[in-house]
C-alpha cells in the first residue's frame, strides 16, 4: 500500500533541496525518479533525483 503522505514529504524535501541546489548550481532541473516517482516504494527504498544544470 502506497504512503501518499510519505510520498508527498519526499517530493517536498525533493524541491527543497532542487532550490538549495540551485542557488549554488544556478538554473535548474530536478528529475524526480525510481519508486518514489512511481509510488511502489518501501521501506528499503532510496530517493532517486537526477539534477540537470547548464554547461556554460
């Protein structure tokens, strides 16, 4: 069974840190993926997050 209130904690913390990131990194894209994106985690699961930045 999905946590949906675990899940949405982690999509928060997951901009959260996307903003902290980009105020160092600049403009920014954070991916959010794996089983939080998908909603089949548990409680062995990790936060996958791919952050995009421009090369400059």
């Amino acid at each position: 069974m999905i946590d949906v209130a675990e899940q949405e904690e982690v999509i928060r913390a997951v901009g959260d840190f996307a903003l902290k990131a980009s105020q160092v990194l600049g403009p920014l894209t954070a991916i959010l993926y794996g089983s939080y994106a998908r909603g089949d985690f548990n409680l062995w699961s990790n936060v996958d997050v791919l952050l995009v930045v421009r090369d400059e």
